[in-house]
C-alpha cells in the first residue's frame, strides 16, 4: 500500500510540471485557441498573468498621465507677467535680461498647455500669455538701451581722461536721465500687469455671476441662450411701431 501512494504522488509531480511548462511557453500575444488548448490550471494561470500585466500597464499609463498633467488652477495665472517685469526691471546686464525673458518664455509654454485643458480660465489665460510676450519684447529694448549706456560711460571715461570734464559732466547727467526715465517706464510695465490682472479677475468673477444668476432664473437655460434672448426682445419693441396721435376733431 505504502508503494502505491508513493507511485501515485510521484506521477503527479510530472503532471504538475507538464502545467507549469504549458503555461510558460506561452506569450501574452498567444491566440485564444492556443489559450484553450492548455490545461484548466494551465489556462486558469495564464489568464491571471494577462490580467495582471494589463492591470499594471494602465497604472503604469495613469500615473504617466498625473506625471505630466497641469493641475487647474494652481496659479493666478496674471502673477507670471509681473514677475517677468519684475525680474526685467531688476536686470542691470544682458546676462539677467536674457534670464528674465527666458523665464517669460517657458511661462509661455506653460500657459499654452494649459490652455487646452483649463478652458473655463481661457481669457486670463490669453490676457497673461499676451503680457509676457510683450515682456519679451520690451527685454530687447532694454538690452538696446543697457548697450547705449554702455557707449555712454565709455565716453564720459574717454572725456575724463582727456580732462574734458565740462562734457563728462554733460554725458553723466545725460545718462542719469535715461536711467531715470527707464526705471519710470519699467515701473510702469509692472503697474500695467497689474491692472490687467485685475481686470482680467473681475471680468471672470462677472461671467460667473451672470451664469449662476441666469441657471437661478431659468433652470438649464445657458447664458447665451439668455443673452439671445434679451436681444431678440429689446430688437422686436424697438422695432414696434408706435401708435398715431388721436386727432381731435372737436370744435
């Protein structure tokens, strides 16, 4: 008896290997006529490794996806110009000039990614991306000027070395005025950001007003639809004749 069960446990080791090696010669490409030719077990592993693999593949995908994906909202998206103009105005060489408008740059960039996926903040969105290409702009004109003062300090040098001191004395005065007239201006590109941003804020806390207040009315009605609406009525009474003066005939 004790040699029958020790026979009988050795012929199944063989089998259970045979499984194993069914399920691990196939592939995940593997036909499902290949896949119903196995064993139950054989079938039953396989499967599972196919679900697993897939399972781990679309994690893998969503956290690619959150990987790269812009939150909403996690900026005031009118605050990158008046850094761009903030880091312009503190540039005293090219060097930090050109920084300032690379930084301008890759807001830019950004901003036009999340356009396509923050649509609800769209206006402020283009309003900013409009101002830091301006950034851009005014950062070669300040490299313009920065290279004119230049000039100009190399010639109040040459005057002072040549003991002209009337015509330093004229050149340095020439060019604190255009410093001076720079730093206005630039305060000024910040000054403007600023009221862009806030314009750009209030027009968006108006278009979410108007919206609620036209759902609270009108249920599912859109805003547009209660815009339409208005014009149609306002056009049909303007366009409504008026009633003729009574004539009296009396006397």
């Amino acid at each position: 008896m004790s040699d029958m069960r020790i026979s009988g446990a050795g012929a199944a080791f063989p089998r259970q290997n045979a499984v194993k090696q069914q399920a691990d010669s196939l592939q995940p490409g593997d036909t499902p006529a290949a896949l119903a030719a196995l064993a139950p077990s054989a079938r039953e592993k396989k499967l599972t490794s196919l679900y697993e693999m897939i399972r781990d593949a679309r994690e893998q995908i969503e956290s690619q996806k959150k990987r790269f994906q812009i939150p909403k909202n996690s900026m005031h998206y009118g605050d990158a110009p008046m850094q761009a103009y903030a880091r312009l105005a503190r540039a005293r060489n090219r060097t930090q000039v050109n920084a300032a408008a690379g930084y301008a740059r890759r807001c830019i960039a950004q901003f036009k990614a999340a356009l396509r996926q923050d649509s609800e903040n769209a206006d402020q969105i283009r309003a900013a991306i409009h101002q830091l290409q301006k950034a851009i702009n005014r950062a070669g004109k300040k490299k313009r000027d920065l290279e004119r003062e230049r000039l100009a300090e190399c010639q109040r040098a040459r005057y002072e070395r040549d003991k002209e001191f009337r015509q330093a004395q004229r050149v340095q005065l020439e060019l604190r005025r255009r410093r001076s007239m720079r730093a206005i201006r630039e305060h000024g590109y910040i000054r403007e950001a600023e009221v862009s941003n806030r314009f750009q804020e209030q027009m968006a806390a108006t278009r979410t007003e108007l919206k609620t207040q036209a759902q609270t009315l009108s249920g599912t009605v859109s805003v547009d639809t209660a815009v339409r609406q208005y014009t149609a009525q306002t056009a049909a009474a303007s366009a409504a004749p008026s009633p003729a003066p009574a004539i009296d005939t009396v006397g």
